[in-house]
C-alpha cells in the first residue's frame, strides 16, 4: 500500500505540473483527506521539497535515465522527481520505501510499463547520492564575483546556479549581473530552505510579549523577530494546532509582509485606503497601529478574496476596517480623501519563493512587461484618492526592478503631482532603505523574502 502522504504529494504534483491548481491550493485540497496531521505535514514537504529542487532532481533523472525529462512521460517525471527529493534530502525516509511506493505510485498511474525504469534510476540515484552528475560551484567563484558575459566562468556560474541550486537560468542571471555571483548564491540557498514560520501579535487583542508566554505554555517555541516590532519567529511546535489559532491573537504573516504594513507609518485618527488589501493581513496591522481610531478602506476584487478578507478583519478584531468589494485596477468608488493609500499590488511573486517554489517554474521575463502594465495603471487609480499631502505606498512581494523602481519612476514621469518621500519612512526601517530612497529586503543580506515598496507624496491636487 502506498505511503498516504506520498500519494498525496503525488497529487499535489500532478494538479500544479499541468495548471489545475497552484501549490497552495493543491496542498489545501490534499490536506482534507489526510487525518493524521503528520501525513499532512509529510505531504506538504514532499511536494514544496520536489518543486524546489526540480531543477536538479531533472539533472540527475536526465544523467541516469539517459534521456531529457521532456521524453518521459509527465506522470512518470512527477514520480521520479518526488522519489529523487526524499532520496537526497529527507534522511529520516527509508530509501527501499520510497523506491518501492514510486513503483507501485507508476503502476497505479497507468504507467505500469514504466515501472523498471522508475526502480532502476531510483535505486541508481540512491547508490551514487554522494557523487550526483551536477555542476560544482565555480572555484574561482569569490576571486571574480562579477563575470563578463562571454566568458566561460560565467557560464559554470549559471550552470551551478540554475542546475545544482535549481533555479531558472534567466532568473539567476539577473541576479549575477544585479548582485555578483555569492549575492545570488545566497539568495537562491534562501530560496531552497524550509521557510520561518513568522507570526504577528495582533496588539490589538495581546502584546507580543503575552502572546509568546502563552504560545510557550502550549508547547509552541517563539523568539522575537529580529526587524518586526510585533513579530515572533516560531523555533518549535505549531502554533495553527493550538486553541490560540482561531481567537485572533494573532496573524501569519511573513516579517518582510509586517514591515510593509510599518512603512506606511499608519496613525489613530487617518483615512487609509488598502486597495489590494486580501487576505488582510497589512490592513489589520495597520488596524492595530491606529488603535482602531480612524478609518481603513480594505478592498478586494474577487468574491472569495473578499469572504477571506471579512473573516480576517471579524476575527482580528479590527473594528476600524470596512470591506468593500471594488477593482484597484478600475476607477475606485471613492473621493480624494486619503490620508495614505496603499497599494500592495498584483506582481510575479517572485519574492515569495521559498514559500511558493511552483512560481519560479511558472514565471519568464515575458511576463514583466504584462505586469508593468497593470501595474503602473493601479498606481494612477490609487493615486486619483490620495488627498492633497497623503502618502501613497507602491509594494510589492518581487525583487525584480521592472516591477518595481521602473514602475515607480514611470507613475512619476506621468504624476507631477506626486513626489517620491523616503524621509516619511519610519526611522527605524532606515536600514532598508536603497540610496534611490525605496525600501527594499534581500535575502543575502537580510534573510528576508525580497519585497519592496516606495513613500510617494501627493505634493498638490492638479485636478
């Protein structure tokens, strides 16, 4: 009998491989079915785990098998690769085990066929482990951290980078020519670990501090986040699986996402406008920082977008936020009365890829234009309700400068009556703020998820 969890993972794989699902929805849909907590938490690092390292699991599969992935049949490589993860990464998982389920995992696929081919790269990938045909790291890696285009240190740099940290070659060669090569080494190790579980105290129910004692009196392991002031890192335990999860104490929520909610510098008493504002987690934040004095607008389009933002407002507590449904990539309902704006806006994600590994096997530089795009024009809507002298905050969760200082720099070319502000951002986020004055985290020198957001002023109404 098949291991419930790897069948699961399997499935998990199938539905994102061919477009059905994304890696969260897939994992949500999978989690149903599965009682035991453990074989969800099983299947989940099976299936974020052979995503991650899909690009060299292919290697190696490519090098045994004797044939490129794209000859195999799609379920077959699913197979492969999800056995190939636990092989090299999941010590604690018997290798005949796994061997044995994929071979079963082929046969019930359809693909019974496959099933010596499966066993004998399986069980090839588990005898040569410590000798696997991928590319080694340059080893004049750190004398020239900066390669000229043409020359053949660069082209083992993007080898051991693409292959061996399993990442799209067009995607760290960006990184290599922004950042240097130990740069984008670092970010793509970040980009393979498990990522913190980060969770922010809602202080508008308990302190950061009494949500960690009683976070500790269930089990749950926290120390403070090092930049977010109401953040707590989770070190051991779940903190999901306690009575505490539903009382709205507190939000999951990644420390570069809390320090954006920061960056806006909300206040008790203003009118702030959340145009993208689903799940909810910046717009209860900045509920918490206002002390529920003043008014947030938190808007989404989407009907279940809306429905998950209603129950995060009700179950936060946050009484000062009101939900309406609305389109930031339209003209908003609304008048020029904001104190701030703050448009968290629709990006490749590409700063999310520890968590959402599929994404950077979905993504191309096509798709930054497209973006651009739309983004540039929801930034000229949100801008139309900024009141005379409020704030407009751009973010995104993309280390990608086409989505981001180009986006910028444009809705600044085309809004003379904006003007960007970096000395309205928070004194205590100075550490992020870039010489052109927008705040950004990387994750080779912050250990954060790459996001960025700019402080834009509305200097006077043109209207």
């Amino acid at each position: 009998m098949i291991a419930p969890a790897r069948l699961a993972a399997y499935d998990v794989l199938r539905a994102v491989n061919t477009g059905r699902a994304d890696l969260s929805a897939a994992l949500a849909r999978v989690r149903s079915r599965l009682d035991d907590e453990r074989d969800r938490a099983l299947a989940s690092e099976i299936a974020t785990g052979t995503l991650r390292w899909q690009g060299a699991c292919d290697a190696v599969i490519a090098a045994f098998a004797g044939r490129p992935p794209a000859k195999l049949d799609p379920e077959v490589l699913d197979i492969l690769r999800m056995t190939a993860f636990q092989l090299l990464h999941l010590d604690r998982i018997p290798a005949s085990a796994a061997v044995n389920d994929a071979v079963d995992l082929a046969g019930k696929a359809g693909k019974q066929s496959a099933a010596g081919l499966v066993n004998a790269v399986l069980r090839r990938i588990s005898r040569e482990r410590a000798h696997l045909p991928l590319p080694p790291r340059p080893p004049d890696a750190g004398v020239n951290p900066r390669f000229s285009a043409a020359s053949p240190s660069r082209s083992e740099a993007l080898a051991y980078l693409s292959t061996t940290l399993s990442h799209p070659e067009w995607l760290v060669a960006r990184w290599l020519d922004l950042h240097g090569f130990e740069a984008a080494e670092a970010w793509a190790i970040f980009d393979n670990s498990p990522a913190t579980l980060t969770l922010r105290a809602n202080t508008l129910r308990i302190s950061r501090d009494a949500l960690a004692e009683r976070l500790a009196a269930l089990g749950v392991e926290t120390e403070p986040a090092r930049f977010a002031p109401q953040g707590l890192s989770v070190r051991g335990g779940n903190p999901v699986l306690t009575p505490l999860a539903s009382g709205g104490l507190f939000a999951v929520q990644d420390e570069s996402s809390q320090l954006v909610a920061e960056l806006t510098a909300a206040a008790p008493g203003e009118r702030i406008l959340d145009a993208c504002a689903s799940p909810g987690g910046k717009a209860t934040a900045m509920a918490a920082a206002m002390e529920n004095g003043g008014l947030i607008v938190a808007t989404d389009f989407r009907g279940g977008r809306v429905d998950l933002l209603r129950r995060t407002v009700e179950t936060a507590s946050a009484r000062s936020v009101r939900v309406v449904q609305a389109d930031a990539s339209g003209v908003l309902p609304f008048r020029a009365r904001f104190d701030c704006v703050l448009l968290d806006a629709p990006c490749s994600g590409l700063g999310t890829l520890r968590r959402d590994p599929d994404i950077r096997w979905r993504r191309s530089p096509d798709d930054f234009e497209r973006l651009a795009t739309i983004q540039i024009g929801m930034l000229g809507r949100a801008g139309e309700v900024v009141a005379a002298g409020g704030r407009l905050v751009y973010a995104t969760c993309s280390g990608e400068p086409e989505e981001n200082e180009a986006v910028v720099g444009r809705f600044l070319e085309e809004h003379r009556d904006f003007a960007s502000a970096p000395e309205r951002i928070p004194a205590e986020l100075a550490r992020f703020i870039t010489p052109e004055g927008y705040f950004r985290t990387f994750p080779f020198r912050d250990q954060l998820e790459p996001f960025f957001a700019a402080m834009l002023v509305k200097t006077k109404d043109l209207r």
